[in-house]
C-alpha cells in the first residue's frame, strides 16, 4: 500500500486486534490529521478553559492561563501543517 504523506498505520486481525501503530515518515515530515480533526481539538480547549477558568485557585490562575496559551498555539501551529481537509 502506497503511503503519500506522513501517519500511522496498524495491522489489523478482523473481529478481535490490531497492532500497536506503526509511524511511517515520509521525507522527514510530521504526522498530521486533517484540519477538521486539528480545528475540533483547538475548539475543544477553548471549550474547556471556558468551564474550568472560574475554578482555577488564584495562584495557580497564571500558569493554566500560560497552558492554555501553549495548547492553543501548537494547534494553530498544526492547523496550518495539516496537509488535508
């Protein structure tokens, strides 16, 4: 089976297993999903600082407000690598 762009890839035993991924690299790039499954996870932190913000203890507000900032820009960073639709 020809492999066109960076992923993992698993061999599978009908009805019962698979294997543990396998990553295949193709001309050094990284593993991406699609832009709709990247947009869906940045959504889905943005969702959950929403909930929990309110919650954070005042001294540990700086460094969730810094983690959150991290998770937004490492999927915007793969939102713009994410090579399919």
């Amino acid at each position: 089976m020809p492999i066109e762009r960076s992923s993992w890839v698993a061999i599978r035993v009908l009805g019962s297993s698979h294997t543990n991924p396998v990553w295949v690299l193709v001309d050094g790039g990284p593993v991406r999903t699609s832009k709709r499954s990247t947009q869906w996870c940045l959504d889905s932190v943005d969702q959950c600082w929403s909930q929990k913000e309110r919650f954070i203890a005042k001294a540990e507000l700086a460094d969730a407000k810094a983690a959150y900032a991290h998770a937004r820009k490492e999927y915007r960073k793969r939102l713009a690598e994410s090579p399919v639709n």
